[in-house]
C-alpha cells in the first residue's frame, strides 16, 4: 500500500479531530510514521469517568433487547467497514491482511453473539424453603468497565469485552495499546455512527483513552470503574490484580501463554502439522494463544521436527515480507524490543539446544523487523522455556509417555491454550482432564479460538474467561432476592420461631 493509499483509509477512519499531538504512531511494515495522536491528561481521564457514570445512570435501564439493537447495528456498520478496517489493523500492528480481516470478522461475531445474549440474561428461579416466599436470582448492570488492551488484537479483544459489557448494560471505557491507538479511534468513530442511528443513546457510552501504563494505572485505581477487564503480560497482571483487589474492584485478567501441543505416536501428521505451523508462526507468534512448545513422542520426534523445520525454512525462503502482500504469511514483529526479546531467548536456549533453525533478521526495510520463525530442538525442557517470548519461537521437545508429557506440559507458570493430536480417544480424555489450561483442543491447533466459547485460561494466565458461554455475567452483578407473596406472617429460613 502505498502512503496515500494509508492516509485513504485513515482518513476514511478516523475523524481528522482526533488525530495530532506528541504520541508518534508508527507501522510496523517500515517503520514509518502514520500519525499522531495526543496522550490523555489526568483531568481529561477524571471527567471521562464521570461522563460514563452518568451514561451508565440511563444505559443501565434501557432494555437489554434495546442495548443489543445498538451493537446490531454495530456489527452491520462493521460488515460494510470490514476491508477498510483490516487495513488499517495491519497497518498498525503488522499482522497479515487475511488475518487483519479475520480478526475484524471475529468483531462481527461478537456482535452477532451480543444481540442474541441481549434477550438472554437471565437469572433463576430457586425453590424457597418458605410456604408462598419465592426466590430469584438476578442479573443487574454493574457499572462503566474499564478496558486495557494489547497490540497483537488491536480491535477484535475490545469487542469481546465492549460488545458483552453494552448488552448488559455497561457504558465501557477503553484504553487500547499505545501501539495501536488509530485502530481504536476508528473502532470508537465507526461505534459513534451505531449510535447516531441507534439514536436513544446516551453520550459517552463508550469513550477512549489515549495512554501508557501511566494512564491505565489511573484507570485500575478507580472505582467508578467496578470492573476492569485487561489484557497483557503477566507482570501487567501482577500489578493491575492487587491494586483493583484494594479497592474492591473486579478484574477479568487475560495473561500470558506458554502453549503447548502434543503429538501422539497416533497422531494424523496430515492433520496435525498445518495447525502446528500455524500455531507457531502466525501472527509472526505474537498471539497469546501461539504454540511455544510441541511434545512429541520420542518413536515420531525427529519425523515431527523434520517437517516443521521443512516447513519453517519454506517460510523464511518467500513467505515473510509485507502483511500487506496476499503471499505474506509472517509479517513484521511490533518493534525493536520484540526482535531484541527473541534474540534474549535464542540465546538463553543455544546452551541446551541440539538444532536450531532460522531465528535471523529476514531483509525488509531498516526500521522494521522481520524475523525468520525460530524453531528449536531441545531433549528435556530446561528453565529458559517457563517464560513466554512473544516471537516465533518454538521448542520442540520428546517425550515417552503421556503422563511424562502431561507433566511437563503442566510445569510452566501459565495455563491459557493446549493441544493434543491423536486418533485414540483414550489420549484424547486424558488429555483434556489432565490439561491445566482454560482451552484444551484435539487435533486443533492451539490458537485461534472461536467466539462461542469462553476464553481465558487459569494460573498466571489470570483465571478471567472472555467472550462465549456465560462469561458475560462478569458483567454484570448478581442479587438474590426472596418475595413473600402471602397474607399470614411470612415465616423465619432455617425455622426460626422469634414471637416478638
Ligand atoms: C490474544 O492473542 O490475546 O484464539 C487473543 C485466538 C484469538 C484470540 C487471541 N481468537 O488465537
């Protein structure tokens, strides 16, 4: 793309009002500059969390049917912005065009997913104790949620949170990575318009801010924001927990990975190695839910090594360049610190390593960085490998029996994503009971998850679950609430007599 073709799309997206200020946003392609924009000032954060107080005092009333009709035409406004919008995600953040575009489909989802859930927050009914008491379990709004994102998801992960949290009610707050704050204004401009047509929304029912850990720090230390859900490192989590815990604050805390695959003697390698690869190098492994490590069985581990390295080498030959090129399958890593990260653990695994492949600078422009996808064989799983490096860099290591794998594969500190490939369904069940993760997949790779299912995993990953199933009721706050509906004295629980 060239550079008029970027300010097109910018401009297309993003209200030329938001842009300019000192925060210099460049694209990971080349390095070059493609706006700015102007960090947000504490004053200017102090009065965005009484906007969204007040939004939510009428959010929180409109019918949860009515909050879905917004994000429906949320999700429709998105369809018709779907190709502008990946653009300019990969522009931003580097990821390749088609998975710039499955990311914008994964918002749409959302979207689809919220409508529906708007006509189904339901509570219970719970059988009393008491002759004519009824008890309910309900569903009540929580509050404005303050929202603290990464660069790898620049716009898909806020949607999982902003769609839930407006269908239950809940004005959001949101502060993306100051990597990727153009993607942000543009998701915020292409929401404004939902709500012009929507037309009975109140102001400020979602509103950005634009910052570094200084800024989510104001936001975690807040209570007008009940509940903060965030995602990043684990040492981000280990800061934003406690201080939200302090105030008695809510978080959804979606960490870091140390994925996993393992690869039975059993296994489909026709099925099983495409999802492998992709897992290790898509998104140039920068998902949270990428394939760090791959067990397998010692009868299949060279075989299995063999054929990624084949497939690695093929990538680092024509496929890594610009995210823009429909061949590209790697594209640039965010910045500098990454490629200088990945370089830290190549070198922290060389001493334990019996092979490694590519891990080199890939050509392309000065200011950017390409890297080769690194794969690494390895005989046991040494130290270095407990800490996840956001990179293409994968270990491959054998194991002998299932419960062998299973324990190394339980020994990292984070459980978010694991896989198993295998055509015995007794390796399969044992898997899945013995997996530590919050995601266990057969014959899937580990990224890649679907919206429908809840996503999150336990350990340091931060135990918080996003997106489907019923992890929209972290949005909203639970009241049990018992009725006496007859005309005698209404009786004591546990039959209690107290004749006053
Ligand atoms: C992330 O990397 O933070 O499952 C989220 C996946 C994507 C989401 C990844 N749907 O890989």
């Amino acid at each position: 793309m060239s550079s008029a073709a970027h300010s097109h799309i910018l401009a297309r997206l993003v209200p030329q009002d938001a842009l300019g200020g000192s925060l210099r946003v460049t694209t990971p392609i080349d390095g070059s500059l493609i706006g700015t924009v102007s960090l947000n000032t504490e004053a200017e954060i102090d009065q965005m969390l009484d906007r969204a107080q007040a939004a939510f005092k009428i959010w929180r009333d409109v019918p949860g049917p009515a909050r879905g009709e917004l994000i429906r035409i949320f999700g429709n406004r998105l369809r018709d912005r779907k190709e502008d919008l990946a653009q300019l995600v990969t522009l931003e953040c580097g990821k390749i065009i088609e998975e710039g575009r499955g990311e914008v489909q994964e918002m749409i989802d959302i979207c689809d997913f919220a409508v529906g859930l708007s006509r189904q927050l339901h509570g219970l009914t719970i059988a009393s104790e008491r002759p004519d008491h009824v008890m309910h379990e309900n569903w009540l709004p929580l509050g404005p949620v303050g929202i603290i994102s990464v660069f790898n998801f620049p716009v898909s992960v806020w949607a999982w949170y902003a769609d839930l949290a407006i269908v239950c009610g809940d004005p959001v707050v949101w502060k993306p990575s100051e990597k990727t704050p153009l993607t942000a204004l543009a998701c915020q401009a292409i929401f404004d318009e939902a709500c012009e047509e929507f037309g009975d929304a109140p102001a400020h029912l979602s509103q950005i801010i634009i910052g570094t850990a200084e800024q989510g720090e104001q936001m975690v230390n807040d209570s007008r924001l009940p509940l903060i859900s965030a995602t990043g490192s684990c040492r981000m989590g280990r800061i934003v927990g406690p201080k939200v815990a302090a105030r008695f604050g809510r978080t959804l805390l979606e960490l870091g990975g140390n994925n996993a695959v393992i690869v039975t003697p059993s296994a489909d390698l026709d099925v099983a190695m495409p999802s492998i690869v992709f897992g290790a190098v898509g998104t140039a492994g920068q998902r949270c839910t990428s394939t760090r490590r791959v067990f397998v069985h010692r009868s299949i581990h060279d075989q299995v090594f063999d054929k990624m390295k084949m497939a690695i080498l093929d990538i680092a030959k024509s496929k890594i360049g610009s995210p823009l090129d429909a061949d590209t399958l790697v594209g640039p890593m965010i910045d500098g610190d990454a490629w200088t990260n990945m370089q830290a653990a190549i070198e922290a695994i060389k001493p334990h390593a019996e092979e490694i492949v590519g891990g080199e600078r890939a050509a392309g422009p000065a200011d950017a960085f390409y890297a080769e996808p690194c794969l690494v064989k390895l005989t046991d799983q040494p130290e270095p490998i407990l800490t996840e490096t956001f990179a293409p860099l994968t270990y491959v290591i054998p194991y002998d029996t299932l419960e062998e794998a299973m324990e190394m594969h339980n020994a990292v500190p984070q459980g978010l994503s694991s896989a198993i490939m295998t055509t015995d369904v007794r390796e399969a069940e044992f898997f899945k009971r013995r997996s530590d993760c919050g995601i266990a997949n057969v014959n899937i790779g580990t990224s890649g998850a679907e919206i429908g299912g809840a996503f999150g995993g336990e350990k340091e990953t931060g135990g918080g679950r996003e997106s489907g199933s019923d992890a929209w009721r972290a949005y909203m706050r639970r009241q049990t609430s018992t009725t006496y509906f007859g005309t005698d004295k209404p009786a004591l629980a546990q039959g209690i007599s107290f004749d006053a």
